[in-house]
C-alpha cells in the first residue's frame, strides 16, 4: 500500500542553519521538496563527481579487486588519486594524439619517399627553394610551362611534383594542394611513434596501479554525492529576515520522531495533510510477499503516483503464472531455479527480495511445464512414465489431439479475470463520485467484447447474441457517467458525454485490443515451445547420421540453440509479461505511473 504522507514546513534561525541541517539530515525522514537551485558551491562539487566519474570509468578493471587496507578512504585521499590517475591520463592522450599526427603526416610524406626535410630548408641558402605539391590529372596537364619542376610520383589520378623556384624569379601561381613538410621524414616519424607506443604502455602499467585504489575513489564518490545534496539543500532554503525555511514531506508515522527532534532544536514547524496540488513522494509499504516485486519495478524505473493506487500485489498475483505460461519449460524454470540457487550463495547482493523474487518465478515455469509435460521441448521427456504422470493431457505441449485452443481459453480467462479487477479497482478508487458508475459500462463492454473476440480469435459459426446487448447497454452507461465529475449538473455531465461519445466508441475498441493481448500468453509460450522442439528434431538428425563427430554437432546443437531460446523466453518475460501488468490491467485501474520514490534527506553510504 502507498503510506499516506504528511507536508512539512520547517523554520530555523539562519545563524544555525548549517548546523539544523546537519541534524535533520542524520534525523534521516524528511523528503525535501526540491527547487535545485544552482550555486558555485554545488556547480564545483558536481564538477568534481564528473571528473571522479569519468576517472573510475577510465581505469584498467582488475581480475581481483583489493580493498583498501588504511581504514575507510576520505574525499582528501580520493581527491589525490583521482588527480595522480589523471595526470597520467593526459599523458597518455596526448602521446595517442601525438601517435595519430604522426601517422598522419606519414600518408602524406609516402608518395615522396624518405628524405629528411631540414635538408629541404636549407637548399635555400643555395640561392633556390623547393615546393612539394599535389596536382590532378586536370592541373597537371595545365601547369604553367615556365614551371620548372621534377615528377616524383603519380598514384592513380594524382600527380606529386617537387617545383623549383630560383632566387629572385617571379612567383609563379600552381593549382594544387601544397605540401608543408613535417619537422622529420618517414624513417624518424616511425621511429617517433615506435617510443610513444612505449611510453604508452609504460604509462598503463603505472595506471595499473591506480586501478588497485578504485575502492578509494568510489568511497570519495559517495562521500561526494553526500556533499552534493546537503550543499543543494542548503542553497534551496528560503531566508527572511533572521529565519531560513524548507518544505518536505514525510510518512504518517514518522511525524512524532520529527516533532521531537524540532522541540530539542527549538524548531518552528508547521505539519499538514497535502493538498490537492502537491505533489508527495511514494512510499510503498507490503507484506513480505509482495516485497518481492520491488526489485522488478526498481529495474523498471517505474513508481505509481502518490494519488494512485499500489497494484503491487495483484501484478505480483498475475504475473507469477504470466512468467510460467510465457516460458512454459519446465526444464528452463530448473535451470532458472539452480542458477538462482547458485547466485544466492556466491554474490552477495543476490539474496533477500531479488532472491526470493527469481526463486518464485523459477517455480511457476517448472509448475507450468509440468503440467504440459513441457522439458526442454522434448517429446521423449515428454513420454517418461513420471513426467507423463505429472501432465495434464488437455493442455499438453504433446498430444495427439490439438490442445492449443484450450491454453488459448485459459489465456483469455486469466486476462479478463485481471480486467475485471482493474476496472473493480478503479470503481473503488472513484467512488462515491458518479463517475466510478462509468466502470460497470466499461464491464459490459468488456465482456461483451469477449464474444466478439471468442468468433474472430478463437472462431465458431456466429457472434453470441449476447454481445451487442452487453457493449450497448455498456456504451449507454459510459455516455451518462463518463464526464459527471464531483458537484457539476447531471444532465450537464450526460450531454457532456453525449459530446464524446466518438471518443468512446474508440475507447471501447481499445478494450477489444487489450483482451486479445492475452493471447501473447499463449502465442509466445508456443513460439518457445517450437523453437526448441524443431532444433531437437534437426539435432537428433545430425546425430543419426553415426559417428562420433555428429554426436558432437548434435550436442552443440542442442546446447547452443537451448541457451539461446532461453534468452528469447527471458526478454519475452520482460516485454510480454511486464506489459500485460502494466498497460492492460494498469490502464483499466487508471495508472500512470507518474510517482516519484519517497528519498528523505538523510547521510549513506559513507
């Protein structure tokens, strides 16, 4: 459930504001209502986590990564080595641009050969001068003829020729790219570039050495980040006269703590129920159970706003048989289950809710594909006494009659029992406004619509007559409640609805569409199903053909085509069975995720 919040309005002398903000960060339960106003201050800090950023991302990554062994590292330490490493940094870049000019002026020196230039400058002082230029076809057929000049190359269509100019003749205008010698000729530019490589990799083994200290860095990018959000909450406090205030939010149950810590304090603080225009963090609060979802929606980057409703529990509820019709193998859901098993004892961030979250869904593809006999897409699997005994013959992945149409129904079951409660939910949420009535039209139209999806998907002979009755009396109820908002005329609301009852029509297609979503429960289990099931059919050909060598093939056959059907089933999870909770069944509660999480000011991670 979302924890009903509280709006906070705090006031403290100026005189002790750094010091009153000290102790309201390490009291760690106001949300601060953030204006982010920029400041030299914060700018230079942010500047600095940059540059840390940018050092730890530049830095060799180790096999084995040490821990500091001097005690927990300070901004000061971090700051040292990120500006040693950086040194270090530029020497290396500019030796690599330094390389890149080089090789450059190499293809340009190529076609005249080796030479050095010094030599070229002081012919000079012989009374004449030397110019190199790059002529086309074109041009060099309309050189001037008193041009006196030597033909050094020709490579395709581009003629190179060295002019001759004496001392005191008429500048004489040549079309075509002028050379401009390099300091050195070919020999001494690869030679240049052999001791860059060198310095080069001297320089990364040095640097190597600072890849050891990145525990340093990172523990100074914490304590950084840290610096960074009391210096922007201290330049976001308003200042009146002698008094300085901020605003924030905090849950319900933690307001006697803040009351406490503002009598000690002798803090002036005003606590009130948000109003219709803020906009509170969410806190999300469940049980046990359904805190296993968090992780997902942490991936998702997805937080439901604080005036919407937590439909944490029923996404959890239907997305645990989602994941499993959507694998539906159970040998992947035992591969998923013992690699969750294996990472529950070998990484460390990989236990509590994410643990118990992989493990539940690992279940729920074994369950499934139990039930359909499904292993690995294998019919002999299939056919082993206890695998056959464990299977369910009118769902069964083999069988010698047709079972796709009765997965088929039991996905469309599932997607308009989900309907139904999202649009249940919704009645809830709205009431006692006329409006939450509008949800019993959208129930007719649904189920209605479910006929009608029943003769074009599934097929039969005809439309239950029933359909037309329920989406017209469901089309009839959205016309008259749709638009009767809190304290506006009824008859008003009615010709209001009346006015957009095209726009209605539209939406009552939508749920056409979104109960054939459901579908994609059975289409892509069954894509799964196929891809492993025909390469075990070409693997058992390759291995019939005899001998060692098509053993082998078949086996690698196998494996790779196993591993990467199971990668297709895990991105099919995240994109199938996410967005069934989160479009279909989060449109008809009337969710848009427009929340942001519940973050009060407080001091981690250092």
């Amino acid at each position: 459930m979302i924890v009903k919040m509280k709006k906070v309005s705090l006031v403290i002398l100026d005189s002790t504001r750094e010091e009153s903000l000290e102790k309201l960060r390490k009291l760690g339960v106001v949300h601060i209502a953030r204006e982010y106003r920029a400041t030299e201050a914060t700018n230079a800090l942010i500047e600095k986590k940059t540059f840390f950023e940018k050092t730890i991302f530049a830095l060799p990554k180790l096999k084995k990564e040490t821990k500091s062994t001097s005690g927990k590292p300070d901004l000061a330490e971090a700051e040292k080595v990120v500006a040693e490493a950086n040194s270090i940094m530029d020497k290396i870049n500019g030796l690599q641009d330094g390389k890149e000019k080089d090789k450059k002026e190499i293809l340009n020196l190529e076609p005249w050969g080796d030479f050095n230039p010094s030599t070229v400058s002081s012919l000079e002082q012989s009374g004449f001068s030397l110019g190199f230029y790059v002529l086309t076809k074109e041009q060099f057929k309309n050189l001037p003829k008193d041009v006196k000049y030597v033909k050094v190359n020709k490579i395709k269509d581009t003629v190179y020729i060295l002019a001759i100019f004496l001392k005191g003749e008429a500048p004489v205008e040549i079309a075509g790219e002028k050379l401009f010698l390099p300091a050195a000729g070919l020999k001494q530019l690869s030679e240049n570039i052999k001791k860059k490589d060198e310095e080069i990799v001297n320089l990364k083994k040095e640097l190597e050495k600072f890849a050891e200290k990145k525990n340093v860095i990172e523990e100074g990018l914490k304590e950084l980040n840290v610096a960074i959000e009391f210096e922007s909450v201290n330049a976001e406090m308003n200042t009146e006269d002698r008094f300085s205030y901020i605003s924030g939010y905090l849950p319900v149950n933690l307001v006697d703590e803040l009351k406490a810590e503002a009598s000690v304090n002798n803090w002036a603080l005003l606590i009130r129920d948000p109003s219709s225009e803020d906009n509170p963090p969410t806190l999300i609060k469940n049980n046990r159970f359904v805190e296993f979802l968090k992780p997902l929606l942490t991936f998702l980057d997805v937080t439901p706003g604080y005036k919407e409703f937590d439909i944490s529990f029923f996404f959890l509820l239907f997305f645990i048989p989602f994941v499993g019709m959507i694998v539906g193998d159970a040998g992947y859901g035992a591969v998923f289950l013992t690699a969750t098993i294996l990472l529950r004892f070998t990484v460390p961030k990989f236990r509590g809710r994410i643990f118990g979250l992989f493990f539940v869904l690992s279940c729920s593809i074994i369950a499934w594909g139990t039930m359909t006999g499904n292993w690995f897409g294998s019919e002999t699997i299939s056919k082993l006494p206890l695998i056959a005994a464990l299977t369910i013959p009118q769902i069964a992945a083999f069988s010698e009659v047709d079972t796709s149409e009765t997965v088929r129904q039991l996905a469309l079951g599932i997607g308009m029992v989900q309907l139904t409660v999202g649009i249940l939910i919704n009645f809830a949420r709205k009431m006692p406004s006329l409006v939450a009535f509008a949800n019993f039209g959208w129930l007719f139209v649904l189920y209605g619509m479910y006929f009608v999806v029943q003769f074009f998907v599934i097929g039969g002979d005809s439309i239950n007559p029933l359909a037309l009755k329920l989406i017209s009396i469901g089309f009839f109820l959205l016309i008259i409640f749709s638009y009767q908002e809190k304290g506006k005329n009824f008859f008003k609301g009615t010709l209001v609805g009346l006015a957009w009852s095209p726009l209605t029509a539209l939406n009552c297609i939508d749920i056409l569409a979104n109960i054939i979503s459901y579908i994609r429960l059975f289409a892509v289990g069954l894509a799964g199903w196929a891809v492993a099931s025909n390469f075990n059919a070409i693997a058992a050909g390759v291995a019939n053909t005899g001998g060692t060598a098509a053993i082998i093939g078949a086996a690698a056959i196998v494996v790779v085509s196993q591993t990467f059907n199971i990668a297709l089933c895990t991105l099919a999870v995240v994109v199938h069975g996410v967005r069934l909770n989160m479009l279909e069944f989060g449109s008809k509660v009337g969710m848009e995720w427009t929340g942001y999480p519940y973050s009060p000011f407080k001091k981690e991670g250092v």
